[in-house]
C-alpha cells in the first residue's frame, strides 16, 4: 500500500469503555469520487497516483497501517428528549493525525457499516448525504467558520435502501475531534466520575490547553459556541438538529444533516423536515446552544468539590453566552453593512435592514452583497416590496457619512465578509441528482465555485443566483 497516513492516536487509548474497536466493513465496488487535495497535504498523507487504492482506503475495505479503528459512544438530547445511549451508529475513526500546524485531527468514515450504536441502522449512507456534507462542509471553510472537513467521497457500488434504492457513498470527514457534549453526558448519567476526569482532562489537553478544570473547559466551549453562532448567522446557516450529540466541543460545525443556507431572509426559518415546531429555526439557534451548555454544565458538576457551589458559577458561566454572542454578532452586523467604527444606533440600523427584508421578501445573501457593491441603491432589486428598502437605505447613508473611510474602503470590507457564493440548497440538490445519475460534473464545478466565495468568477455567475419558484428547496433531510 502506498497511501501512507502519519497517525498518531490518542483518543483510542482512553478505556475501552469511551468506544468499540472494530474494523470497518468492506464494500462491493469502491470508487474514487473526489479526494481534497489540498486537506490531505496539510495532514500530512501521502497519496497514491492510484484512485483505486484511495478509494479501497476511504471506503474502509482496506484497513491503513496505524490506524486503530473505534466506533465512538456518546448519549444526547435529540428535540430536547433524553436518549442514554446514542454513539457512532454509522462511522468509524481511523486514528489521528497532527497536521503541519501541529493541530491535531480526527480521521473517520462515514457510513462505514453496522457499530454496536447503529440502533437497528443499516450503517450506511446513501450518495445525497455525502455529497451534501461534503460541499458544503468545505464551503464552510472556505467561509471561514470553524467546522470539520471533506477529505474524500467514495462510492461503494452498494445500494442502501431508504424510501428508495439508492447508491451508497462513504464520506471521509476530518475534524479537531468528535468529542461532543454528549460524550460528556453518557458519563454522566452513569455517575462514572472516572471516565468524566479522564475526558475532561483529554478535551483541555487537546482543545483548550490553557483552561483551568472542568470550569475552565465549561467556559472555553461557551466562547466557542457564542463565536461559531453568530459566524453561522452571519452567512444566513441553519444548522438543523442542534442536539446536544451535534455540538462538538472543539467549537467546529460538526454533522451536516438537515442543514441550509437561507435564501429568503426569515428570522424563523426552518428546512429540516423532522424540525415541525421550529426548535432549531434560524433565530432560535442562540438560545438553544444555551441550553446545549447547560447541559454540558450538568453533565461536569461532579467533577468539582463543592457541587452547590459548582451550580451557582456553572450558572453564571452558561448565563454568560448571551454577552459573548451578542459582542460577536454585533461585530459581523456592523461589518455587514460596511461599519467600521461603533455607535450606540449601528445593531438596530442592522435589524431595521433585517426586519425590511424579511417583509420585503429580500434574500440574504444577495442582498447583503448587493449592499456591498459600488452602487448599494441596486439591493433594493433584491425585494419583492422595495419600498421597504427605500424606507431603510436614508438611516444607512447617514449613518456611512460618519464613518472615517473611504467608500472604496468600505467595498473591499464589505465584500470580504460578504459572500458572493453560498451552497444553495436548489444547486446542491442538481447536483446530487446529477451524481446519482452518475454525472459529477455538477459537482465539481460546484465545489470548486465555492472554495472562492467571495470573489465570484463571472462564468459562475449562474450558482450565486436565487432559486426560482420552482427551484426552490424548502424542506431538507437528515442523512441518515
């Protein structure tokens, strides 16, 4: 074998009780879909000329040397109900790998085959899903908000029954790690202090080294939480199923399920199909990540020596992440709409523009984008009813005419933060069906679209345009 992987795991030498050893299963007919290049320098792999042989390796029917193959096991609130054993019912992790930085990654398959978590689940993925998290994980990215990453996608020549036969595909995800706050919590039901101790103590050695105890774990994951919120919103994401098994605690966006970017701007947005009474809706994202952090606190307070005290501060801490996320959200507001200096008015300036478009039936993306161009009156093509952007654009311009910069200043900072090109909902769909079909063309001129989304090339001009009525996507799925 040639593809070589420099591992070097940790997480497999916790106790065994942390997860499953087991190899992942074979498959029929692997083949190579894609291979992210440019990620698999930056861990430090060495690739194969032969696809072949990639595809062997990250469909999991060739096991790499150095690899210690784990299913992970992890609990979680799943809409808010309590399931006590949840875990990795479709992937297995490889191993790790510390990349040219000296971070440290996680390595997994998805839909690698049946684990003992798979709860009657086949295992398996179906192509959509792949392709889904893979464009738009790496879309992320190139976004720059925190999250894992595709390496690769491999059809396995296998069909995977849903409501439909359908191709199955195995993704390679790469992430800082799939700790999650239900990793905490499956410890924490079992009053296993032990095993609580010694993941706290891998979590700060791995993500958060300066942190001091499981209080100072508790308070780096709300500032990274608080953080990674308002990144998603300020690209108009909608995470979808925000369960406490979904929150990682590196602070990445980690299990693209029912996941969407907005097209119209509306603050109670929901595409997931299994979300019926907006729980995870766009605007309600905030809230729920507290209440995800709760329960991170919950599941630590054993750990400390005074548990009555450890409730108080806990609170405060969790108590907390409104402060730090409103700090940052206010920050990608201003900047969104080209402010570069602070004034008392500038948040609500911002929310006057969201609350217009929402009644104005305006995209977000295109609108903000348009906003940021050299001439900002074109936005207001954006709305069905432009008069509610006509009423909003007379409190901008005075308020831009206070600013110290100069407009062409103000272009290139807007248009740095906002995007031309997002992975819309209606293109990712053409280009599943278009892979299903066997034609990956849409995909790849997709993917590639998007690793440079804020400077659009005029020949992808057709990817940053609105999905027409009949286009339009409005109910996504989980990809299980």
């Amino acid at each position: 074998m040639t593809l070589h992987i420099p591992f070097d795991n940790s997480y497999s030498r916790l106790p065994d009780r942390f997860f499953t050893r087991l190899d992942p299963e074979p498959v029929a007919e692997p083949r190579l879909i894609a291979v992210n290049e440019t990620l698999a320098a930056e861990l430090g792999l060495t690739l194969p000329q032969d696809g072949a042989e990639i595809a062997r390796v990250f469909s999991g029917t060739e096991v790499p040397e150095g690899a210690t193959p784990i299913a992970q096991v992890y609990a979680g609130h799943q809409f808010g109900g309590w399931v006590p054993q949840l875990g990795d019912g479709r992937a297995v992790l490889l191993g790790e790998v510390v990349d040219g930085a000296g971070r440290r990654r996680d390595i997994q398959l998805k839909g690698s085959g049946r684990t003992p978590y798979s709860r009657m689940g086949d295992g398996r993925a179906w192509l959509g899903p792949v392709l889904r998290e893979y464009l738009v994980s790496e879309a992320m990215h190139a976004l720059g908000i925190p999250t894992t990453r595709a390496l690769a996608a491999v059809a396995t020549g296998e069909t995977v029954l849903r409501e439909a036969a359908l191709p199955g595909a195995v993704l390679t995800r790469v992430a800082a790690s799939h700790i999650r706050v239900g990793t905490f919590q499956f410890f924490a039901a079992r009053q296993d202090k032990d095993a609580l101790q010694a993941l706290t103590d891998h979590a700060i050695a791995r993500h958060y080294p300066g942190a001091e105890g499981p209080r100072g774990l508790l308070q780096a994951v709300i500032a990274a939480q608080a953080k990674l919120i308002a990144q998603w919103m300020g690209v108009g994401f909608i995470h979808g199923v925000m369960n406490t098994d979904n929150c990682a605690i590196s602070g990445e966006t980690i299990d693209y399920g029912p996941c969407a970017f907005m097209d119209t701007y509306a603050a109670r947005r929901v595409f997931s199909s299994i979300d019926q009474f907006g729980r995870y809706a766009y605007a309600n994202q905030p809230n729920i990540a507290i209440w995800n952090l709760a329960q991170l606190a919950t599941a630590l307070i054993p750990l400390m020596p005074d548990q009555d005290e450890a409730i108080e501060v806990f609170t405060e801490d969790v108590n907390a992440f409104p402060d730090l996320f409103n700090d940052h959200w206010g920050g990608i507001l201003r900047a969104k709409i080209g402010l570069s200096t602070v004034e008392e008015g500038d948040i609500a300036l911002a929310q006057a523009l969201l609350t217009a478009m929402e009644t104005g039936g305006a995209d977000f993306t295109r609108t903000f984008r348009a906003l940021s161009g050299p001439e900002p009156e074109r936005a207001r093509d954006e709305f069905t009813d432009r008069a509610q952007f006509d009423a909003w654009l007379p409190d901008w311009q005075a308020r831009l005419a206070r600013e110290d910069r100069s407009a062409a200043d103000r272009i290139a900072a807007m248009q740095a933060v906002n995007p031309a090109l997002i992975p819309r909902n209606h293109r990712i769909e053409e280009a599943i069906q278009a892979g299903v079909s066997g034609d990956y063309g849409p995909f790849f001129r997709l993917d590639a679209a998007l690793k440079s989304p804020f400077d659009l090339a005029p020949a992808d001009d057709d990817l940053a345009r609105a999905p027409l009525e009949d286009e339009a996507v409005t109910r996504t799925f989980c990809g299980t």
